[in-house]
C-alpha cells in the first residue's frame, strides 16, 4: 500500500508549484548561497527535490546541483521547468532512505520537509537523515527545515494551515496532535493536476531543537544551528521561537 506522501505527489506537480510555502525560493536560495561563500566549484545535493525549484534556481546561478525525489510526477515537472530554460540537472529517483552516494557532496539541502519528517516511523526519518550524512565531505555543511515541535504546544495547527492556505489550495482538516509521538494526524483535501478531488490521511512528525541535536551529534555533526524557518527569508539572527512553524538546521561535520 502507497503512503500518503507517495499519493499526494503521484499528479501534483503543477498545483504543489502553486501553493503558498512554495513561493520563498529566491530568497531561500540567497541564504544557501551566503553559507557556502559563493563557491561555484562545490557538488550540491537536494534531497526531496520535489519540482526542482531550488535546484532550479541554484543551477541558473551556477552551482552543480544534483536533485533526488521519490516522486515521477514531480520529478518530470522539474525536468520539464530545467529543459526550458537550457539548464543541466542530474534529477535522480531515489527514495532518502536508501544509501544514495558516499563522501560525494559538499552541501546536501533538504527544504520544506523533503522527506524528512515526513515518514512513518521515527527509524525512517533517522534514516534519511544518517544517508544525508554519508553523503556528504569531510568538512560538508547540511541544510534543512523540519516542524517545530514547540510550535503545536502553543498554537493550534489547524488554525495556522487554515490562515497560511490560499484560495484552490490544499485544505487541512481534523487535526490531532499526539503529546507522546509528537505526530500529528489529519486529512488533506486537494485537487490533483488532473482536477480530481482527493482526500488522504496524513502523519507528520514535530520535532523539538533537543532532538534534532542529539540525531546530529550521533551522526557526527560538530556544529549544530538550529533557528526559525521564515519563508523566503532564511537568517542566521532567528532565534527559534515557538511561533515558529518550522525550524532550519545547519549542521557541519
């Protein structure tokens, strides 16, 4: 049986493009650049390249980007937006929890839950993250956003999805946040690229900044920033707040 990711994004490609957390590439791709010093000759991987928009973007500015997703359908969109405007990007099938490569990337992104956090089993998010780090250089900086878990124990969820979806976009409902797994359960409704109404079952899971340290530091990661994720506007001077949907975590080996 498909997982409710593997459905979401069988034939939603064009729409996802269309959603509001989408629309932050430039400036998030302004961020990326500034962590690695506009250093054109470093290797770059996105995990959960989805349609490739910061791969996309990364490229046109010149950097050698390889992407990953589980998705064809998101995978041919971003194939399709690279070949029209002329430029060369490696984008793979690959699912993050297999090993992909070793010791072959400087810096490895992984942006608005490009797989991790999104699986069903902690073991499974653990996964992706200890292949990201496989992946990388010796001295090899990864860069990623995950939900906050501080944020559910404050705010509600629902209220936030609500506020955040635009007109023709995804809607959540019956959301329920669990204290002991901090996975929250709801139901996406959402039409596919085809205009077909769907609705699925979904499971995220939140993390808290302690958590994602201790996975880091097992997987030897010597510095570990953990701050808020603004949309399209990404900064070292965020501290994590608990109005912070999702956290960004740069970690370095």
């Amino acid at each position: 049986m498909k997982q409710w990711y593997e459905e979401l994004f069988k034939n939603y490609a064009k729409s996802y493009d269309n959603e509001e957390f989408t629309q932050g590439t430039i400036g998030e791709c302004d961020f990326i650049e500034k962590e690695i010093d506009y250093d054109k000759t470093i290797k770059i991987l996105d995990i959960g390249c989805g349609t490739g928009r910061h791969s996309i973007e990364l490229s046109k500015r010149g950097y050698s980007v390889t992407g990953i997703d589980l998705s064809e359908a998101q995978l041919k969109r971003a194939k399709e937006k690279a070949s029209a405007q002329s430029l060369k990007i490696d984008f793979q099938k690959h699912d993050a929890r297999e090993p992909y490569t070793f010791n072959t990337f400087d810096l490895i992104i992984m942006l608005c839950e490009g797989g991790f956090s999104l699986m069903e089993t902690d073991e499974m998010n653990f996964q992706i993250l200890q292949n990201a780090a496989n992946a990388l250089k010796a001295k090899g900086k990864l860069i990623f956003t995950t939900l906050n878990g501080l944020f559910p124990l404050f705010h509600s969820v629902k209220e936030f999805m609500d506020a955040a979806t635009k007109e023709g976009g995804a809607i959540y409902n019956d959301n329920t946040f669990d204290l002991m797994t901090f996975r929250d359960r709801n139901t996406i409704e959402f039409v596919d690229d085809s205009g077909q109404k769907k609705s699925l079952l979904c499971n995220e899971r939140y993390y808290v900044p302690s958590e994602i340290t201790w996975l880091l530091k097992s997987l030897n990661f010597k510095t570990i920033d953990i701050l808020g994720a603004k949309l399209g506007a990404f900064s070292r001077s965020d501290r994590l707040t608990t109005e912070d949907f999702e956290m960004l975590v740069i970690a370095e080996k």
